[in-house]
C-alpha cells in the first residue's frame, strides 16, 4: 500500500515539526510505500492506518 507523501507532511506540519516535515519533503518519493518505509513511520509516530488514502468513489 502507498500514501501520498504531502499527507505525512501535514501532520508533522500540524505537530509543529517543520524540520522533519522538510526533510521529509525533500527524501521521500510522492507516493510511500508503507512496507518499505515502516521504520521510518514508526520513527516519526506515524500510524500508517491514519495516513492511508480515502477510497476513490
């Protein structure tokens, strides 16, 4: 399963962790794969459940 990147980003945002939020930006592809970045996921606190894309209608 792959999330859009720009989602990640605004919760970090929202957290107030700009750096991270930037650097986010700048190393991750648009679309992440939730297998191979989990580490990462987990790193920021991320659950990936809450990130996942809304079904398209």
């Amino acid at each position: 399963m792959r999330i859009a990147r720009h989602r990640i980003v605004s919760v970090l945002r929202d957290r107030g962790q700009q750096v991270r939020a930037d650097w986010v930006e700048r190393e991750l592809p648009e679309r992440v794969d939730l297998q191979e970045h989990v580490g990462l996921l987990a790193t920021l606190r991320l659950d990936p459940a809450d990130l996942a894309d809304a079904p398209s209608p």
